[in-house]
C-alpha cells in the first residue's frame, strides 16, 4: 500500500470515449479497490468509478450542467463518512455534460438533483463518487464559464446569467 487515498479528477475527455488510458485507468482502479485505499471520483472520476463498478453513462438526456447549483442529499448520506452533518440541500460547483444515467447495483445514492446523480459510495468499500466540483472556487468556474461562452450559447445556455449566478460554496470546500 503505497498510497493513503486517490482522488480522481475531472478530464476533457468523456469515459465512454475510446481512448487506450482510460481504458489502462479503469483496470488499474479496479486494481486498486481491492487494497482498501480510499477512492474519491470527482466528475469524469465520479462517471469512471460508476462505469467500472456496472453504471452506465452517457451525454446527459437533460443537457450539461454548469455553474452553482443545488444538490439534495439522500437519507442514505446522514450517516456516510463524507456527508454526514451537511444540510440537506447543498450548493456546488457544477460543470460537465455526461452524467451517471444508471448507478452500479451495489451503490448507494447520497445526492442528486434535477440532472440525476450527483454523489454515490460503493457499498461496503471506501469508494465514493461526486459529480460535483468541491475543488473548484467561484473564480476558477467563472472563468471556465468565459472560457466556455461560444460553447455554451451554441447549446442555448445564456453564459452571461450563468456567470452572474455563480457563488461561493462554504459546506464543500
């Protein structure tokens, strides 16, 4: 056990694409899960860790999510290590267009909103997955949001209220 956990990030690419490292990825965390080392996904981590565990993902039916959104938690998060004493309804940082369609038949829902799944655990194993970003601050999503404009009118989401909207998120940072 060389590591004590392993976070894995957010990525421009999508975990159904057919790309040799993500497919070298999911064979090494699946590896891994067997040593009982924590697994946070985060985004395209949360996505990878649902595929690999029998979830399916795909572009998400209701379109991409960004900006600061509200997230409920599921009964089952009351008592998860890394829910537990959160309100009910949380604000996060959001910024992805795949989403969780299907969980894995042994995870546990702990958050979800009007886009579908937004954090599970494996059941009986130190592995959980967010959709959200907890890592990202209103400046870093502000300016992926500029980044993204051109993007984001093309697909009719109006950047600018987008931008105005974006919040500081105290209980997951």
């Amino acid at each position: 056990k060389d590591a004590d956990g392993i976070i894995i990030t957010g990525s421009s690419k999508e975990v159904y694409d057919n790309e040799l490292w993500i497919k070298n990825l999911k064979k090494t965390i699946l590896k891994l899960s067997g040593q009982n080392i924590p697994i946070l996904g985060v985004c395209f981590g949360h996505q990878l860790l649902a595929e690999i565990y029998g979830g399916k993902v795909t572009k998400n039916p209701k379109g991409r999510e960004i900006g600061t959104c509200t997230i409920s938690l599921a009964k089952d998060a009351k008592n998860d290590e890394l829910f537990s004493g959160l309100s009910k309804n949380l604000l996060v940082q959001e910024s992805h267009i795949s989403s969780v369609v299907r969980l894995p038949k042994e995870a546990m829902l702990l958050a979800k909103n009007k886009f579908g799944n937004q954090a599970f655990r494996i059941a009986n194993k130190c592995i959980w997955g967010v959709q959200f970003h907890p890592e990202v601050t209103p400046k870093i999503l502000k300016k992926v949001i500029h980044f993204r404009k051109n993007l984001l009118e093309n697909e009719g989401i109006d950047s600018t209220e987008v931008y105005k909207k974006v919040k500081n998120t105290p209980s997951v940072v």
